[in-house]
C-alpha cells in the first residue's frame, strides 16, 4: 500500500467513526430529553464521547450556554 492509501483509509476510518458517534448521540439525546438537568450535566462532565455530545445538546435546548 501506498502512503496516500493508508492516509485515505485512516480518514475514512475516522469518518465512519464520526458518524456512528454522531448516530449514538442523536439516539441518546432523544432519551436525555426526559432527565433532568443535573443528571445531563453529570453526562457532560464524566460521560463518553456520545453521551457529552448529547447531553451538550439538551442543555442548549435549555437554554444553557446562552448567556451574554
């Protein structure tokens, strides 16, 4: 294999990643729309990629993260 073969099968690699992640948070933010706000912020500090990533996402809905 060539060097710009591995260099485009590692991007592609990392872009397949990416999107299962941004799949995994999408599901989860539909479940975090029922908790409460400590319980999202507690995903926010200590949770997996996914999970900040959907917790991040209902806290802006909330109006965290707004302010001026």
């Amino acid at each position: 294999m060539g060097f710009w073969s591995t260099v485009g099968g590692i991007a592609k690699g990392a872009a397949d990643q990416m999107a299962a992640t941004s799949q995994e948070a999408a599901a989860l933010a539909e479940d975090y729309r029922r908790e409460d706000d400590d319980f999202l912020k507690k995903k926010l500090k200590n949770g997996g990629v996914a999970q900040k990533l959907a917790a991040s996402k209902i806290l802006k809905e909330r109006g965290y993260g707004n302010q001026a």
